[in-house]
C-alpha cells in the first residue's frame, strides 16, 4: 500500500512539474514576437525530500557582453544620426552654387557690378544694380542667421525634451527595480519584470550613454557614461544647466551625455556658434574693409548705423555681428553724390571739387573689384564665446585667405560634418543589426523548438496521467478486496 502511495505522488508530482513547464513553453510561444522578450527556461529537478519531482524557478539568459555592445553602440549611433541631421539643416542654409545662391556666389555678383560701373561710371542703374547686389549679400548674412537662431532655440526645446524622456525612462527603471525584489521577496517570477527593465535600460541607451550592472540582490543599477549614478531602487532627477547646456544632476555634471542628447549638445555648444561666429567675422571684417581700405561706408551695423569699429572680435556680442549687416541706407540711385562715391569712394564724392575734377574715375571701382574677387584677410584661429561660462570654439577659416575663399571652406565643412556623420551613423546602424542578431541567438524564443518541447511535455504528461490511472485503479481493487 505504501509503495502504491508513493508511486501515486511521484506522478502526480511529475503532472504539476510537467504543467508548469509547459506553462512557461506555450508562454514563451505566446511572446515569441514582443520585442524585447528573452525566452524563458525551466527544468525537472529530483525532489529528494519526497522522491519525487520538482520544477526550477524560472530562469532568463542574457548575454551581457552582447548586451553591453549593443547599448553603447546605440548611443553612438543616436549621437551620429541626430547630429546629422542637424548638421544637415545647417548645411541646407549655405545655398547652392550651381543657382547663385551662396554667400561667395553673391560676393562674386557684387564683384561683377562694381565691374560693370567700370565701364558705364556715369550711369545711375548700374549704381542701383551695386547696392541691389550688396542688399542681396547683406539679407545673404541676415537670413542665415535668423534660420541658425530658430535651429538654436528648437535644438534647445529639443534638449529640455529629451532630458524630460531620460527623467521618465530612470523613473521607470527604479520602479521596476523595486517590482522585482518585491517579487524575489515573494518567491514569485520576477523575469517579465526583468525583460521591461532592460527593454528601459535600451531606450535609455539611445538617449544618454549609460552603464548598467546588477547587484547581489538582483537591482540593477545604471549609471552614466562616466560612471555618475543614475538609477536604481530611486532615481537621479536631471536638468539642463541654462548657462551651458550641460547635463546635470543632484550632485553637478554628470558628463558628456552621449546618445542623442550628446549630438544636440554637440550642435547647440559647438557646431552652431562654431558657424555663427564664422559667417559674423566674415561678415564684420567685409564691412569693416569697406569702410576703411576701400573707403566706402556701403555696410553699417544696424544697431549703431555706421560700419563696425573694428574687424576683430567678439562676433558674438552683444549680437552676432551677421544678424546686424545693412546696406546703408544713404547710398542710392536718387542721391548723385552716394552713387558717385560707388565709383571714387567717399573721401572724393564728399567734395564737389572732387566730383566735377574726376567723372571718369573708375579706380576705387575697379580696387573694390578686385578684392571682392582675390583680396585676402586674415581670419582668427579660435574663437571664445561670451556668457557667464566661456569656452574655446577652433576655427575651420583660420588663417589668410579670400574673402570667397572663407566663405566656401566654412560650407565645405559642414557638408564634411554630414558626410562623416552619415558614414559613421550608416556603419553602427550595421553593428547594431548585428549585436542585435547576436543578442536574439541566445535569447529570443525558437518556435521550432518550442514546439518540439510542447510534443516531449505533452508526451509525458499522458505518461504520468497513465501511471496515476494505473494507480488508482489497483488502489481501488485493494479497497474492494479489503471491504
């Protein structure tokens, strides 16, 4: 009677072992296609206490190498990308050669009205065509600024967003880290809890550059790139620091943030001043030249209504300077002595003696010519921003060089920016397909597989059932027998 008994747990003890297993494969199979679910493994234990059998906790295998990869390569991909394509609306700006539309393309269509005074000094329309082309170079320097400013505002708005993303992401990775002990605590299966967390932890890695390790007591715990605590039963609350855009937290900077926040940083503190200062020192030192070696007051600053005092920096106080050019307004066609000084410069066109002793004098026409054409200036190697926390922006015009010559390397650059950023983002978009493949081999759930484990399961699920019929029917002969 006692062996029957014991026969009789030990199936019964294999049917509940066989259920639960099968429980964990057909939920697997129910999740084959849930992004982010790794497959879920448990096995047949002896139970030496009862002679039976018993199932093992629910287990999750990771492979926290390709893991590893795939999130730090996801944060330089979003890095890439985002500043790509920032880096591309910057480039859109600069105009198009091939339609005349560039900043050294108007330089040129200026150049060849001052030309065309050379030949025609004493009429009028070609003096208007002079001061329409130097509009058309002036509203050049002023559209590219007002564009670059409203990029700088939205990539701000940007920020503030994005870092909004990461506050609600860390929050969602402590609570889940509070979810799993509460169900370790409890005995009860905690691996769905750890699929969303790292799910969290992936999301969070296109945004900021993070680490993330598990402790002893099963919380995983994140940091930044640096190393700056982040998340784990509580979260770090980050915020922006107006001042310089960094990123920081309850204890100060957290560091270079990496991921798509780092390419919007990397835009708003270097790439967009880099090019604002740029075309202001071009612009400043092509209005300042005007006004003293070409004798020709024919651009003024806004703000004060005369040509800048100097060509040198700041270009960035109390405004960039190519938010500030204008054609000054005393020069036009109605006005004989402003259309005369177009052709001899101001210091003649301002004495009448002048004017009557020289109408055929073309020379300061045929100088400012020339050095729209081939004249050089001397542009800075490095550029200090203004503010409460100055930094050093290199120079990609430094050096002497043309005027033209300036204007093209600064486009040149930023298309090289893309260009590279393209390249780099289009090669990590590889290397995450493949840690991503690397990461599904070992962790994502085999429906062939499965389903052969649903056969082998089932099969001996009917097996035990048999021996628990078996069982019960001799059970039953015996309790006849005895009555």
């Amino acid at each position: 009677m006692t062996s029957l008994f014991g026969t009789l747990g030990v199936s019964l003890s294999g049917l509940n072992s066989t259920q639960k297993l099968l429980s964990t494969t057909t939920r697997n199979v129910a999740n084959a296609q849930t992004v982010g679910y790794v497959k879920k493994q448990q096995q047949l234990l002896t139970n030496f206490a009862t002679g039976g059998v018993k199932t093992s906790d629910v287990l999750r295998y990771v492979d926290e190498g390709y893991q590893f990869k795939l999130r730090t390569n996801r944060g330089q991909l979003t890095y890439q990308a985002t500043l790509s394509d920032k880096m591309s609306g910057l480039d859109g700006l600069a105009g198009d050669p091939t339609k005349g539309t560039t900043v050294a393309s108007k330089m040129e269509a200026l150049a060849k009205a001052f030309q065309e005074l050379t030949t025609r000094p004493t009429d009028s329309t070609v003096a208007q065509q002079i001061i329409d082309r130097a509009n058309d170079l002036a509203d050049s320097f002023n559209d590219q600024f007002t564009a670059i400013e409203k990029m700088r505002r939205d990539t701000a708005l940007q920020i503030e967003d994005t870092v909004s993303e990461v506050n609600l992401k860390l929050r969602e990775i402590s609570d889940l880290n509070r979810k799993v002990l509460e169900a370790n605590s409890m005995g009860t299966d905690s691996t769905d809890l750890q699929d969303a967390r790292d799910r969290a932890v992936t999301d969070l890695s296109g945004m900021i550059d993070v680490r993330a390790f598990i402790d002893d007591r099963g919380v995983l715990n994140v940091y930044s790139g640096t190393y700056k605590f982040l998340a784990g039963e509580y979260a770090e609350v980050l915020s922006v620091d107006p001042t310089t855009s960094d990123l920081v937290g309850v204890n100060g900077y957290i560091g270079p943030a990496g991921g798509k926040l780092g390419g919007l940083q990397s835009f708003i503190k270097e790439e967009a001043p880099r090019y604002m200062m740029q075309l202001s020192e071009i612009t400043k030192k092509v209005a300042r030249t005007f006004a003293t070696t070409l004798d020709l007051d024919l651009f003024i600053d806004e703000a004060t209504g005369a040509p800048p005092t100097t060509g040198n920096a700041p270009y960035d106080t109390p405004d960039y300077f190519a938010g500030n050019i204008r054609v000054n307004p005393a020069y036009n066609s109605s006005n004989p002595a402003s259309w005369e000084a177009l052709r001899v410069g101001d210091t003649i066109a301002n004495t009448s003696a002048g004017l009557d002793s020289q109408p055929q004098d073309i020379q300061n026409a045929q100088t400012i010519q020339d050095w729209l054409l081939n004249g050089t200036l001397t542009f800075d190697t490095t550029y200090t921003t203004s503010g409460t926390s100055p930094y050093t922006l290199s120079s990609n015009i430094a050096g002497t060089r043309t005027i033209r010559d300036a204007a093209s390397t600064m486009t040149v650059r930023t298309a090289q920016v893309v260009s590279r950023s393209e390249s780099k983002a289009k090669e990590l978009t590889t290397y995450d397909t493949q840690f991503q493949q690397a990461l599904a081999s070992t962790s994502e759930v085999n429906i062939d597989e499965e389903f052969q484990q649903i056969i082998t399961l089932q099969n001996l699920y009917q097996a035990n059932a048999r021996v628990v019929q078996t069982t019960q029917a001799l059970l039953d002969e015996l309790i006849n027998l005895v009555r």
